[in-house]
C-alpha cells in the first residue's frame, strides 16, 4: 500500500516537507534541494510520489516513487 505523496513546499523562508493533506510539516530545511533529498527518502520509502513545488506555490516537479501500473513501453 501505497504512502502519501511528499510535497517541497515554501515555508517562512525555508523549504518544508509536507505529507499529502497533513497541516504541520514532517520537517524544515534551509535549502529547497535538502527538502527534495528528505522528502524523496520519505516518497521511497512509502513507495509514494514527491511533488516539488516553485516559491510561488506553483508545481515544479513530481517524481513517482511507488508502483507504476502503467509504466511506459520501449
């Protein structure tokens, strides 16, 4: 079973790691690629998807880290 989806997010001038509809984060990083490393261990883990968002809040990236059920041919 699946885990939650990992969201970098801004957070007070920093980059939180937030699971998927939680209100507090699962922690706080002074960089935005030190919140991506932490959250993509956690995606792994939970076999879940990390979504990275822009400073503005806007969707940056996402990376699935779970079982695709359509993975892509070729």
């Amino acid at each position: 079973m699946a885990g939650k989806n990992q969201h970098v997010v801004p957070h007070r001038g920093e980059w939180a790691v937030k699971g998927e509809g939680n209100q507090r984060a699962t922690s706080v990083h002074g960089t935005q690629q030190q919140a991506i490393d932490s959250a993509r261990n956690i995606a792994r883990h939970q076999q879940s998807e990390l979504v990275i968002h822009r400073p503005d809040g806007r969707i940056r990236d996402k990376d699935s880290h779970g079982h695709d059920s359509f993975p892509p041919k070729g």
